[in-house]
C-alpha cells in the first residue's frame, strides 16, 4: 500500500490489494484503477454504478440512510437534474442472482404438479 506502479507509462498509487480469490460478477480484472473525471465538466445521464464494502458495525439501513441523505443533497444542488432520482443500497449477491428462491420454488411446484 501507498507504493506507486507504473502501467501504460502512467504512475498509480496503490491504495488497496484485494483478496486473491476475489472475483466480481462478470469482470475478469487483475488491476481496478478509479475513475478520473473531469470536475470541471458536466456530466449528463446516468451510466455508473458503484459498489462499497460496508464496515463490520455498519448496517443496510444505515448505508441506506447515509445515501439517501447524499442523493438529497444532490436533489438540492441540481434540481433539474437529480430531482427524480434517488438511491438503493442493495447487497451484491441480491443485485448479482435476485432472489433464487422463488423461480426455485415455482419450480418444485411445477414438478409437484407434473408428477
């Protein structure tokens, strides 16, 4: 951590190391770099998502509500924009797969049914 690499003929700072059997859904990456955007610029639709690691003590609900009061913030700073939007925290695996159980469940119904 904190050590500077170079890739591309640019120079990155580390500032985290993941798990080597971390994988994230539908991404094969063996280096994540942050996204530069331009602060100066604006940026019209919405086309980022985002994902965070959540602290031991920290809940959904608190995570909810941390977002919730960012996303009105941002209401405030650009009606015209954010006024209609909001946020959602959901878990990766809930966002990655939904909810199995229920084609599951169908599914042995459907099964009962047939037999």
């Amino acid at each position: 951590m904190g050590r500077t690499i170079q890739v591309n003929t640019r120079d990155f700072v580390i500032v985290g190391v993941m798990p080597a059997e971390f994988r994230f859904p539908q991404t094969k990456a063996d280096l994540w770099q942050p996204l530069a955007l331009n602060r100066t610029q604006s940026y019209l639709g919405r086309f980022l998502s985002t994902v965070g690691l959540l602290r031991d003590h920290v809940s959904m609900a608190s995570a909810q509500a941390d977002m919730s009061g960012i996303a009105a913030q941002l209401q405030k700073e650009r009606p015209d924009f954010d006024s209609k939007w909001g946020v959602t925290v959901v878990g990766l695996r809930q966002q990655a797969i939904g909810d199995v159980r229920t084609p599951f469940s169908f599914c042995s119904v459907r099964l009962d049914l047939c037999c």
